[in-house]
C-alpha cells in the first residue's frame, strides 16, 4: 500500500453523544502470537469533545513539512484543518468540547489506495488468549480483519487538492501507539447492530504479508509507561455504535505498539550471543593508498636493494594498480592517485611504458576536469619519462607544452618548464643544443624581471654563467661574467639574500672563470672568498636538509592556478615557491675542495704541496659518505651514487695529474686502477671526457716511466685521435642516467685531451731513428688550428713550446719561446716556466760564454728544483754545470753535477736506459 497517499480529514471527529467512559484492561497474547505478548492498558474516555476549529490553509503555522501524507495526533500537536474556506463538518451535530490531542499517543497511517471492489466482511473477536484468523472471501486484499466496527461516514466532497497539505513536522512528532488503518470499501449493510467490544489483540496470519510488510520488525517487550504522561484513552462506544453507512474509507486493522521502531538486526546461530552493532563499510581507495604509502616507506627504509624491497615496492604498486582499477573514484582523487602510481614507477622501476600510458590517460582527465596544476605535473613527469628513451622527442613535447602555457599566461610552471627544457639541452649530446638551453634562460630572465621574481632571475642568470663557461668560445669567460653580475646585483636582496645556495653557487663559477682565465692574482684572492662565503652558507639556517632549494615567486605568477599536486610548486607560510633539487652540505663542502686543489694546481708543488692536500682531504670526505640510501627512490638513490662515485673520480684524477706533473710515477700509477674500479662500476654512466683522461692518463704514465712504443699506442687511439667523433656507442643500454651523454662527451675537455695526447706523440717521434719520425711535422702542422680555437693558455703555451723545440731553425726557437716564456708568466706555471728556461739555455745559450747563459741556466735550475721533477733536476742541474764550466766557475760546476747524479738514481731504470741509447 502506498503510505503516500493524501490524508481524508473526514475521519478526525467522533461522535460525542455517544462516548462513554470504560477502561479495558489489555489481555495477555498466548507464547505463539507473532505480535508483540504485551500492550499498553486503554482508557477510553467518554467526556464530551468538541469539533476542533478549522484553520487558515494560508497560515504559515499551520502544518510543519511532512514527506508522507499521514496523520500524527500526537500530545504536543492539535489538529487544525487542512482547508481555511472549508469547515468541516462532524458525523454527530451536537459539537462538544475541543479534543485534547496531547492526551494521546496513537499514530494513525491512512492506507495509499483503496480497493474499488466491495465486499461484506464478517469479523469475529474472541476471547483473551485467543487468536483472530480472518475469513478469505474471494477479495482478500479489500478485506483485513479489523478489531472495530466499520463505520461509513457520511458522503461528501473535498477538494483534492487540499488532501495532502497537512503535513506535520516529524521533528515533533513522538507516537507511542501506531494504529494502520487500510481502507477498502465494503458494501456493509447500514442495518447492522452495534456491538460492544472489549480491547482486542490481534495477530494477523502470514498469509497477509503485504500488509504485514509494512509493519516495523518488534520485539515483544514489557509495557512501558512515562510517568509524565496518561495512559492512552480510546471511547469504545466511539468505536462500537457508529452507525454503517457507504464509506469512502473504513477502518480495517490495529496495531498498537508501545515501543520505537528499531532497526532489524540479522540473527546470529547463536541467540545467545550479543547483537554486533552496524558498521559503515571501510573506504577501501583511502586505505589502500595508505597501505601503498606504508609500504613504500617501509622499502625505503631498507639498508640496499634486497628481496624484502623489491617486495614491498611491488606491493606498494599494487595497492595503487588496485585502486585505479577496482574502484570508481572522484575525479580529483583519481588524478592524485594516477600521478603517484606513475611516480613511483618512474622513481622505483624501469616500468617507463606503463607509467607513461597511465599519465596520458590522467592527462585527458585533468583536461576536462580543469585540474591544471594536476596537468602541468603530469606533462612534465611525462617528458622526463619520455626522455629515457627519446630525448629529442623530450624536448619537442616540452617546447609544445612552454608555448601552451605562455598562451594561458601561467608564469610558474613556464619557469618550470624553461628550466627543465635548458636542462634537457645541457644533458644532450648535441653541441647545438647548448644554444637552444641559452635561449630558455634568456627569457626566463626577461619573464623574471617583468614580474620581479628576483630569485627565479638571479637563479637563471646563475645557470646561466654556468653554460658560457663550459663552452669552448673566446668569450666564454666574459659571457659568464655577464652573466653572474645579473645574479650578483640581486645579492642584497630579500629572496636571493634568504638562498645561500645561489650565494656559493656565485662564488664557484667565479672561481672557475679566474682558473680558466689564468688570471693567478684574482685567482688567490676569489679562493679566500670562496673559503668564507662557503662555511657561513652551510651555516646559515635557511639551507634545507632535504636536498631542495625554494626559490620564491610572487603571487602574480600563481594567478589562476589553484595547487593540487603539491610537487614542484608549493605553498609555504602565504608565499609559493618553485621546488629544485640540489646538493646536500656535505655535496658542496667537497666541492669547496675541489675547486680550492684545482685552483692551487698551476703551483705545481711549489707551495709545499698545497693543492695536493686539499684533495686528499676532499678524497677522504668523499670515500667516508657510504652508499646513498633509499630514502629518496631507488633512481634517485641510484643518480646520488653515481654523484658521488664521480666526484671520487675528479679527485683521483687531480691527485693523479698533480702527482705525474712533479715525476711521482710510483704514486700516481697507484691511483689508476681506483678510478678504473669507479669506471667499470658506473659502466655507462662513467662520462666519455673521464674515459678519455683516464687513457691518456696511462699513456703519461707509461711515457714517463720510459715505455714509449706503449705510450705512443695508446695516444694514437680512436679514443685519443682528435679526426674521431666522440660518442657513445649505439649498443648502450635503453636506459641512463643523463650523465654519460651529457654535453661534456663533445666539450673542450675531451678535445683539449686530444690534442694533449699528439703533442706527447711529437715529442716520442722526435727522435729520428724512430719509425714514424717522418709523422712528425704532419702532426705539430695539424695541431696548430685546434689549439688556436681551444682557448686553453695551458695548452697554448705548451704548443708554444713544442713547436720552438722542434723547429729548425734558432728564429723560429727564439719566436715561440718568447710566447711560450710570456703564457707561462700568465698563467703562474711553475712547469712551463721552468721547460721554458730549460729548453731556452739548450737552443739559444748552451756552449756561449756569456753572462746572461749563466743566468738562464742558473734560473732554469731553480725554476725546476720548484717544480720537483727528478728527471729535469737532472737535466737542468747538468745544463747549469755545463754552463759554468764553460765560463770557468769549477767549484760550483762539482756541485751541480753532484746534484744531476743524485737526480739520475732517482729515475726510473726505463728512463735510464733511454739516455745510453
């Protein structure tokens, strides 16, 4: 039966003639009633009550909102009509006092739609302990046995519209007693004799479910009574001696219950056992994401790559696979937990395909959702997972997304993606890219200054200075001092002030123009600055230990994006920032030592061996870090190690070429075999630039301990021969870490390396017994374009001096040693000041008497003893015998050769063996 139907005022009155005042006590159900064994006592009451007053249907009053059209005479609410213009009228004409509703706590639920056949139902009542079976008839549904006489009210007309108006407010509504009445029509006839009933308890069979499916589910309980309330009243006389008439609607069934409804708990097997209260079913996606986050955390935690770890990243992954793929999720969570799943592929797996099909499908998402800050993570996520594999199709994809987002005028993430891009083109292997990484960070600088981000310009004028001074111009030098007095004019102020990582970065690149100048005096004094900027930025409290730099942007630059994936923009205390990463303390402290040992190296020892210290003392720090955990993702941890491993590298190779520079053969062959160690243990990821060092670092080696055929091999290597293109080879693994195709495999250094490697072979092939002797001026002719380009005055001066002690002739000798003496005295080589002065006394002063060959010889001498080299000891110490006894000073000639045949013992036997040939 439908509950909604609209409630029939007619039934609200009863006639007061006739009440009379009778109590029945309630009789007590037998043990096999389905209905509740106990109920409240009646009272009926026969005081007059008069027709309660009709209301307005306008007032707003009148009827609290009611969902279902059902009649609640409850004891805080009276009746009031439904209809102001219509007054109804009562079954019985003599009005009597007005009703008392709350006396009561009885709920009457009008049945939704009677039946239209009609039908003469017999009702029989029994006894107390008996139980009511109603007659079938051949209409059950219209016939319900009811514990009452029908009566039929009078026929009248009412609007319909006014039915259902009268809605109560259930807040207010407190019924004890709920009495269904279903309403079929039955041609009863109007004849029949009134009869007085007691108070019934009916059980109705269960036969008649439909009605009895409406009923709440009970538990037989105790009666209850408030004290504050009456017992409940009903006037059978009401219900007995109204007459029969042809009704719309009747009364058909009772049921009184003294209890609350209460939700129907399933039964356990144990009826013994304690009803479990309802639980709301766990959110699965949100436990699950935690789960993959614990999971994560806790194979990060793990010491090294062991089985427990591989383990938990894969559950890890499958929790988040479950999500994605089980659960119909928000837009907005779906796109979160898509951009973790990827990122933890990306971090933690070499699954570069799936996260990549996934971030395209989230990138569709975020699109029609609108989710931007969502969109620029993902796209940018998926140009570096695009970039394993594809760089040049990296670097297009990004180039597409930079000219999508200036359209939108979305400035942060057009900084992300032009830094990212000026990476992506400093990590190629293509020298032209490095033109393409200038150009980004030209206009990120102008974007900067346009919107006063004074961080983002200071830190791009930095990267900046950074790329002129690894390129192999002229200008290199004054390009990146242009640079970094961009970044330097913003020092004082507040957001670059706050960033002592730019700060330092400022000191090295300024450092490193001095060395790669050649400039000594500013070179000394940059060093000390360095020193001090260097403690006071690790000191300062605004480095972070997470390996990040915050570089601040204003709000302008925000506009319109509002942050969702907490990644590379971030909201710290009502500013935003740009997150990078960068080095750790510990990262820039070795740096600090490195460029103090390779700044002091043009001393060649001359300073006590100072240079050499400080890299023995940044070897140390290195060696005593350990392997980098897990903590950050096994890429990144993997990209750490590798950082590591090679700045151990650049040590070693300092400590090397300072040791060979001053003739330590001994030590300096020592030192090989660790950098081969870090070599095959990078594979790949060892750089071509180091390969190439570490070749011809075995080819000094070999040259200086007196085997020359080796050494003459290995500097006509491919590797080695300056006609070669360096690169990789195309059988290299799908995936690396950007390091060994880095822009460096095609700079200076391996070319400078180069041609290092052919002055050694003219110098091997300057001997005229030797079998390519006739390659000789071929290969001194052939170097003189690449070290004109170089820009290397170290080099420049050497091939200065190549060329004055393989020439022919005492004018062309005296014209490059002139230039050879000048670069050496720029640059502050004790080495090439002291090979200059040797090979002057031999072309221009050697057998002369003169006072001027003595002072040459004499200045060669101690220009060597500086440098420290056993074998030009020997060399100069006997050159400066030679000179004074041919000028007549025996006593210091005894000397002097003394001090050769001292030197001489000290050489290699290779070596010796060499000079008796």
């Amino acid at each position: 039966m439908d509950p909604n139907y609209p409630f029939n005022p007619i039934y609200t009155n009863f006639p007061p003639s006739q009440y009379q005042t009778s109590s029945h006590p309630v009789p007590q159900p037998q043990q096999n009633l389905h209905y509740p064994q106990s109920q409240p006592h009646l009272q009926f009451d026969s005081r007059p009550q008069p027709h309660p007053q009709p209301q307005s249907y306008h007032h707003p009053q009148s009827y609290p909102p009611q969902n279902y059209s059902q009649f609640y005479y409850n004891q805080d609410q009276h009746y009031q009509a439904a209809v102001h213009e219509y007054s109804q009228q009562g079954f019985y004409p003599s009005p009597g006092p007005p009703v008392q509703p709350s006396q009561s706590r009885i709920q009457v639920v009008i049945p939704s739609q009677p039946s239209q056949s009609p039908s003469s139902p017999h009702q029989q009542f029994q006894q107390q302990g008996q139980t009511y079976h109603p007659q079938p008839t051949q209409q059950p549904r219209n016939q319900v046995p009811s514990p009452v006489q029908a009566f039929q009210p009078p026929p009248r007309q009412q609007p319909p519209q006014y039915a259902s108006q009268y809605k109560p407010d259930p807040s207010q509504r407190r019924p004890d007693v709920v009495v269904h009445v279903p309403s079929p029509k039955m041609g009863a006839d109007q004849s029949q004799l009134k009869r007085e009933l007691p108070t019934p308890i009916i059980k109705i069979e269960e036969s008649q479910k439909k009605w009895e499916s409406t009923l709440p589910a009970t538990k037989p309980q105790p009666p209850q009574t408030r004290p504050d309330q009456p017992l409940t009243t009903i006037n059978p006389q009401m219900l007995q001696n109204t007459p029969l008439q042809t009704p719309s609607r009747v009364f058909q069934a009772v049921e009184i219950n003294t209890k609350p409804k209460k939700v129907a708990t399933k039964a356990t097997e144990n009826r013994h056992s304690p009803v479990q209260p309802y639980e709301p079913e766990p959110d699965y996606p949100s436990v699950l994401c935690v789960l993959a986050d614990d999971y994560l955390d806790a194979a990060r935690k793990k010491e090294g790559l062991t089985e427990e770890y591989y383990t938990l990243i894969a559950t890890a992954v499958g929790c988040l696979e479950a999500v994605l793929n089980n659960f119909k999720l928000p837009p907005l969570k779906e796109a979160q937990v898509s951009l973790h799943y990827a990122q933890i592929l990306y971090e933690e797996t070499e699954n570069y395909d799936e996260a990549e099909t996934r971030l395209t499908k989230s990138i569709e998402l975020c699109e029609r959702h609108k989710f931007i800050d969502l969109k620029y993570e993902m796209q940018l996520l998926l140009s570096k997972i695009l970039y394993e594999s594809n760089p040049k199709a990296a670097l297009r994809d990004i180039q597409r997304m930079i000219d999508d987002i200036e359209a939108y005028r979305h400035t942060a993430w057009l900084y992300i993606f032009r830094f990212q891009h000026a990476m992506f083109s400093l990590a190629s292997a293509a020298p032209g890219e490095v033109h393409s990484a200038a150009v980004q960070l030209e206009k990120i600088t102008n974007l900067a200054r346009q919107s006063s981000d004074s961080a983002v310009l200071a830190l791009a004028a930095v990267l900046e200075a950074s790329l002129h001074l690894s390129s192999s111009s002229h200008e290199a030098v004054t390009a990146s001092q242009t640079a970094l007095a961009k970044a330097r004019a913003l020092q004082l102020d507040p957001d670059v002030e706050t960033t002592p990582q730019l700060t330092i970065l400022m000191e090295f690149i300024d450092l490193a123009c001095s060395v790669r100048e050649g400039n000594i005096a500013q070179t000394e004094s940059k060093r000390k600055t360095m020193h001090e900027v260097l403690y006071e930025s690790i000191s300062n409290p605004a480095w972070r230990d997470d390996g990040f730099i915050y570089i601040p942007v204003s709000k302008r630059a925000i506009a319109g994006i509002q942050l969702q994936g907490n990644g590379h923009i971030v909201e710290r205390g009502g500013k935003y920032f740009m997150t990078f990463s960068w080095l750790s303390k510990e990262h820039v402290e070795a740096l600090g030592f490195l460029f103090s040992a390779d700044s002091a190296a043009y001393k060649s020892g001359a300073d006590g061996g100072k240079a050499e210290k400080f890299a023995e003392e940044g070897l140390l720090e290195v060696q005593s870090w350990g392997r980098p955990g897990l903590a950050t993702g096994y890429q990144q941890s993997q990209k750490a190690h590798i950082l590591q491993k090679l700045l151990e590298a650049q040590f070693l190779y300092l400590i090397c070429f300072m040791r060979c520079s001053r003739g330590s053969w001994q030590q300096a062959s020592r030192v090989v075999p660790a950098i081969h160690r870090i070599s095959d243990d990078l594979g790949n990821n060892f750089p071509l630039n180091m390969r190439s060092a570490l070749l011809y670092l075995e080819g000094v080696i070999l040259q200086g301990t007196g085997n020359n055929a080796q050494a003459l091999e290995i500097y006509q290597s491919p590797m080695l021969s300056l006609e070669q293109k360096h690169s990789l080879p195309s059988t290299r693994p799908k995936v690396d870490h950007q390091i060994s195709t880095s822009y460096h495999a095609e700079s200076d250094i391996t070319r400078n390396i180069c041609i290092l490697a052919a002055m050694n072979s003219a110098f091997i092939l300057q001997d005229p017994h030797h079998p390519q002797h006739n390659r000789q001026a071929y290969l001194v002719n052939s170097l003189s374009t690449p070290v004109q380009s170089c820009g290397n005055k170290y080099i420049q001066a050497h091939y200065s001096l190549l060329v004055s002690v393989l020439s022919s002739t005492t004018l062309t000798a005296k014209q490059y040693l002139k230039s050879a003496m000048e670069a050496a005295k720029a640059i502050g080589s004790t080495q090439t000041t002291a090979l200059t002065l040797v090979y002057m006394q031999e072309k221009l002063f050697r057998g002369t008497v003169d006072e001027q060959a003595i002072k040459c010889a004499r200045a060669a001498s101690h220009q060597v003893r500086r440098w420290g080299d056993p074998m030009w000891i020997h060399v100069a110490a006997g050159l400066e015998a030679e000179a004074l006894e041919v000028n007549g000073l025996l006593g210091d000639t005894q000397q002097r050769r003394a001090d050769a045949e001292a030197s001489w013992d000290k050489l290699p036997e290779a070596v010796k063996r060499l000079k008796s040939d």
